[in-house]
C-alpha cells in the first residue's frame, strides 16, 4: 500500500487566522473606536489582478475592516500614481496601502514602492521593511513568505534545525522567505535558475518551498520521504475544452506520495497570502495608533 502525504489545508488555516484578526478587529472597534482601514491602488485591468483586488476587499468587509479600492486607468503617469500614494499615506483612515503588481510597463514598481510611507506598506515591500527583516527589527513582512512560515509551522511544529531549500530567489517570496526560515533556526539553502542538480538540493531538504512559476518542475522523485512541501507556484494551464486550470511548481500527484505534508494548488499558500495581509493592515493599524497587537492577538499562536 503506497502511503500519501497529510495535505495541508491552507484554506481552513486561513479561515480560522481571519476568524482570529476579526475577533482582534472587533475588540479594537470596542475599546478603541478604531477600525483599520487598507486602500488598494490597482492600475490597468489585469484579469488575475481584477480578481485578487476584488478578494481582498471582500476579505477586509468580512474581517471588520474598512477598504478603499482606488481604480486607474492602464495609462495613468507614474506622477499621478505617485500624488495618490502621498494622500493615502496622510490619510488617516488609511493604515495599510497596497499597490497591486504588476503595474503597466511604463511605470516604475520601485519608485511607487518607495514612496508608500514603510509603517503602511502593508505588502511589505519596500526597503526599509525588507532592511528590518534583515536586521531583525520590527516591521512589516511580506505575506506570501509569513504564510508559508505559518503553514510549515502548522505541519511541522518547531522549526528550528531542519533543512530548508527555497527554490525562486524573488524579493517578492524567495528572499524574505530565507530570512524568515533564518529566524525559524533553519538552515536555508536558496535555489535558482542557475542552481547546478536541482534535483539533488531538493532532496537534501526537510522543508522544501518552491516558488518559481514553472508548471510542475519539482517531481516526487525529488522530494525527500516524509519531506513537507509548500508550493507556492500558481500557474494557469490549458485544461482542454477552452478551459483553464491552476497548477503548482510542484507534480502534486508524484510528490504526495513522498512527502509528508504537501499544500495543494489552488487552497494552499494562496488563501494564507490575503489572510496575512489583513494581519499586517491590523498590525500597521496597532502602529499608527500607538496599540501593542499582542493585546489582541496572541502571537505565539499564529
Ligand atoms: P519570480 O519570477 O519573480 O521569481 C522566480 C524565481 O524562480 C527566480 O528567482 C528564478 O531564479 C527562479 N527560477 C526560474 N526558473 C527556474 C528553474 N528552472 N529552476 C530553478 N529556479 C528557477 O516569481 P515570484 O514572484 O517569486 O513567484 C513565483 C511563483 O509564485 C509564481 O508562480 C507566482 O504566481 C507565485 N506566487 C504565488 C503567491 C501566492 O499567494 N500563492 C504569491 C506570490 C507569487
């Protein structure tokens, strides 16, 4: 009998983390008379980014929170983008910006990421946050790594000592993923598109995270017996008949019966993603009224 791996359930993860940040929401509007508030800038009509904005408005309203979707046009300037930017951060209902990538090709991401006061970067982005995180301080962390985090210590308890390889080396995931399983105790090897014998780093991992964007590279036989896997890859492909489906980074079907714990594509690292970006509107909410969040949140838990 061929064993089979305990799939972690990233969706109910994420529902019972929201469930937690809307009872900390509640708390905070009763004793405070404080709502946090997140403003989402989508520029263009990305079809994935239509989708992503629309979730995480409705995902704010179901948690307590109030949010601002500030729509442009595809062609908007990088100035007028940037006028916006400077009003929310002076906005004082406005804890938590977030300017959804990718922006059109003529606009510069990192002068726009700049630009968003750090105590609001919500998407954890910009450099001053991603300079915390190297150095330890407080700040605001990127969401899909945090949820990786958080789903890895969901399967496997204690991190600290386990191999972990991360296959992508984006600032987006697979850097701050690194400092974030650095924090864990873990010893972390990065892996890329120029690492030598992939198959060979991946299988020297007890945690092994992929988040490359390419359909199905890791395979089963890569995977280290009773490994946990988190796969951070979305990535469409045709399903026949005119439809689409998503897939993983990873070839659940071979993986599975390898791994130990295996997240599945879609309902695995994608819900944690919106889920941690509410915990940061929360936390960035708790800093600019001067709130400690472990009065509200127990963080050892999460
Ligand atoms: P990216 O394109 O910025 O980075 C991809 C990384 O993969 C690069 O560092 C590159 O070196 C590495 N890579 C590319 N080809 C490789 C190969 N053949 N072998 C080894 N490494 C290779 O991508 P990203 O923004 O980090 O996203 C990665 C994936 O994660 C994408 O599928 C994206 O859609 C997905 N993603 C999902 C979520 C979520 O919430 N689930 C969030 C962000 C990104």
């Amino acid at each position: 009998m061929s064993r089979q791996a305990r799939i972690i359930d990233g969706k109910a993860i994420a529902a019972d983390l929201r469930a937690t940040i809307k009872t900390a929401t509640e708390k905070m509007a009763r004793k405070h008379d404080i709502q946090p508030g997140l403003a989402v800038v989508l520029v263009g009509e990305d079809p994935a980014s239509q989708v992503y904005v629309r979730n995480k408005g409705r995902q704010c309203a179901e948690a307590g929170m109030k949010s601002f979707t500030h729509r442009l046009p595809a062609e908007t300037g990088e100035e007028q983008i940037l006028e916006l930017v400077e009003n929310l951060n002076r906005a004082p209902a406005v804890d938590g910006i977030l300017v959804q990538l990718p922006l059109p090709g003529h606009i510069d991401a990192n002068r726009i990421i700049d630009a968003i006061d750090p105590d609001k970067d919500v998407d954890g982005l910009h450099v001053i946050n991603a300079g915390r995180l190297i150095s330890g301080r407080e700040g605001l962390r990127p969401c899909t790594p945090v949820g990786c985090v958080m789903l890895a210590r969901h399967a496997l308890g204690d991190l600290q000592g386990l191999n972990a390889v991360i296959v992508g080396r984006s600032n987006l995931v697979g850097k701050p993923l690194a400092q974030l399983l650095l924090n864990e105790n873990c010893t972390v090897t990065i892996a890329h598109s120029r690492t030598r014998h992939l198959n060979q780093v991946c299988h020297g991992a007890d945690l092994l995270i992929a988040a490359v964007g390419v359909p199905e590279l890791i395979k089963g036989s890569w995977v280290r017996p009773g490994a946990c896997v988190i796969d951070v890859g979305i990535n469409r492909v045709d399903a026949g008949g005119g439809k689409m489906r998503l897939i993983g980074d990873v070839e659940f079907d071979t993986a599975v019966k390898t791994a130990g714990f295996i997240t599945p594509v879609p309902g695995g690292v994608g819900p944690m993603t919106i889920a941690c970006l509410l915990l940061n509107t929360l936390r960035a909410a708790c800093t600019h009224h001067d709130i400690a969040l472990a009065s509200y949140i127990d963080l050892t838990r999460i």
